[in-house]
C-alpha cells in the first residue's frame, strides 16, 4: 500500500544531539499504540515528525499492541533516518496486557517526558499539536484536552457520523496531555479495558477524583480521518457495550451526568417485544403474537429511519442499516447485561 512520502529533515543546530548525549529527558513524550495497521502509523509519524518544536523537546513511542515485523520495520526504519537531525523514536512491542490501555501504560512508564502526550495511529497531529498542548499545560493544570477534527463527507454513513463522535467528546485519548505525576497519582489507565473504549472517560474520572484539573486546547489540533469499515461493522462495535458496566461501577455519580445513555429504551423494548413473540407463539396465542410483532417491526422500522435520517441513502447503506438494526438492539443488551455480571455491577 502506498505510503506518505517522509517530511524533510530539518536543520537544527547541534545543541539537540549534546543535549541527547548528556541524557537530558526532553519535556514532552508522545505515546502512540498501535495494532497491525503500520500503514496508518506511517501517516501519523509523518505529521508527529513534521511537527514545528525542535526535536530535542520532545520524543515519540510507538507501542505496538500486535506486535507485528512490518509495524517494527517501519519505527525503526524512522528512527535510523531521523536520529541525525535529533529526533528520538522507540519502538515498544507489547506483550504482557492486550488493548490501547495496556499500551499506553507501557509507554509513558517507559518516557521521558514530564508531560505525556497521547495520540492514536490513525491521526495526523496538526504541525502545532505539540506547541499548542505545551502551552495549555503551562497554565498548570493536570491534563488538558485537544481538539479532535473529523472531517466527513456530504452524505456520511452511519459508521462515518458514529465516529465524528469524537469531535464533541469533553476527553479522548486521540488527543490529550497528562503530567506524569498525575499518571503514577491514579495509577494511569485501567488495563480490563481491553478494547478502545471508554478507557479515556475512566482516565478522566481518574484525575478528577484524585482532584485535578483538566482544561481545554482547542488550538492543539489532531486530524481523525475516518477509516474505512466492513460491512455491518456496527454489529461488531456493540462488544465494546460491556465496558460501560466497568465505568458505571467505578464512578457511578460522573457517569451519569457526563455519559448519555449508549442504550435507548427503545432496545429494552425491542427486546421485550421479541421475548413476548417467542413466548406467544410458542403457547400458541396467536393475537398476543401477532401484536407482539406489530410492535417489534415499528419499533425496528423506525430505529432504522433514525439511523437514516442524516446519512447516506444510497441503497447498499439503506440495506445495512436494516439488516444491523434488527440486530443491535438485542446484541446490545447481551454485551450490556455480560458486562454486569463480568465486572459484577447492578447495570442496564
């Protein structure tokens, strides 16, 4: 697959590579998990390493979550190539845990930097990310906040609009600064989240029980580009249902005034509906069935309309969106009532 060309090395003065040999840690590590996808990764450190602060400020750790031989390659190839001009990039397989959690920790546990930068490999950091984070945190507080942008086409697709989420999240790892102190405070982010999801609230909950601040940078910008997805990818994303149950246990009060509701009533609905048609038809009563059905068919008809309502009606998404929606709600709610029992927590 084609890969970005690499920027162009830039001319510092020498002070860099002394400062580097005296083992002067530079003042921001940027921490980068990653899974078998090295050509995302290339686009990524290609803005990290174009990014517009001399070299010797920062470092850069690319913690891979696979581990995989090309993804390997690849860092250290960039390493070998940028190590001249002052520029510090490690490769960190991981092994021992499994998710962007893990990786993370692995990372700013292996940093430098007093303040850790976090970014995910399918980002393209603006060239002031770094420039921008630093001077938020200079205000003193413990963590701040970037903007995520997520451009998106005239006629998204579900998956499209779903992921734009990002974009209005108050705190996402795809862009954010943590002081290391308020890492080693809290412990830094819970590995049984295994997936990437609702990892960065628990990180946030973290510090602002720990009572630190967290602040806004809306000037510190990364790129979210959206990713292509296979067909009925949503059917899949609802595994990651079971994790709210983890971050509901851990702080119940902040999870219900920041977290909305993942789940609407209209799936316990559509649900009970199918428990009802079942035990009807197989009593035979066949108007309680029948009524039963009514409902579950409006119920999942007008799910998929809402799902349409501001995406693309092409006619390959319309047929997605129907087939996914008569299975979402009852798959939610597995992963939702799965995840009580797994983190043993009252949730629905």
């Amino acid at each position: 697959m084609e890969t970005l060309a690499s920027p162009p090395l830039r001319h510092f003065s020498p002070i860099p590579a002394i400062l580097r040999a005296a083992g002067v840690p530079p003042e921001i590590s940027v921490v980068v998990p990653t899974y078998r996808r090295p050509w995302m990764l290339d686009r990524c450190l290609t803005a990290l390493l174009a990014q517009e602060i001399s070299p010797h400020r920062y470092e850069i750790l690319v913690c891979d979550d696979g581990p995989d031989a090309e993804t390997k390659r690849l860092v250290n190839q960039r390493a070998s190539e940028y190590r001249a001009g002052g520029w510090h990039i490690v490769y960190v397989p991981v092994t021992r845990t499994q998710g962007p959690a893990g990786a993370r920790n692995l990372g700013w546990k292996l940093a430098r930097g007093d303040i850790i930068g976090f970014t995910d490999d399918d980002t393209i950091p603006d060239p002031r990310w770094l420039i921008e984070g630093l001077r938020a945190m200079q205000a003193g507080p413990s963590a701040v906040a970037g903007h995520i942008d997520v451009p998106l086409p005239l006629h998204p697709t579900d998956y499209e609009l779903d992921a734009a989420g990002l974009g209005r999240a108050e705190f996402a790892t795809a862009n954010c600064f943590v002081r290391r102190s308020m890492l080693e405070r809290i412990g830094g982010f819970d590995e049984r989240y295994t997936s990437a999801w609702r990892e960065d609230s628990d990180l946030q909950f973290s510090i602002l029980c720990a009572g630190g601040t967290i602040a806004r940078a809306e000037s510190a910008v990364v790129h979210h580009p959206v990713r292509p997805a296979r067909w009925g990818v949503s059917i899949s994303q609802q595994k990651k249902s079971q994790f709210d149950a983890l971050l509901y246990k851990k702080y119940p009060l902040l999870y219900g005034t920041r977290i909305a509701p993942s789940t609407p009533w209209r799936y316990y609905a559509i649900v009970l509906s199918l428990i009802v048609l079942a035990v009807a038809s197989a009593l035979r009563v066949a108007p309680v069935a029948l009524a039963a059905f009514a409902v579950w068919a409006t119920l999942t008809l007008v799910f998929t309309a809402q799902r349409l309502r501001t995406t693309a009606r092409r006619p390959g998404h319309v047929f997605e969106m129907l087939m996914t929606s008569i299975v979402i709600p009852p798959l939610s709610i597995f992963w939702r009532l799965y995840g009580a029992w797994k983190f043993r927590v009252g949730f629905l």
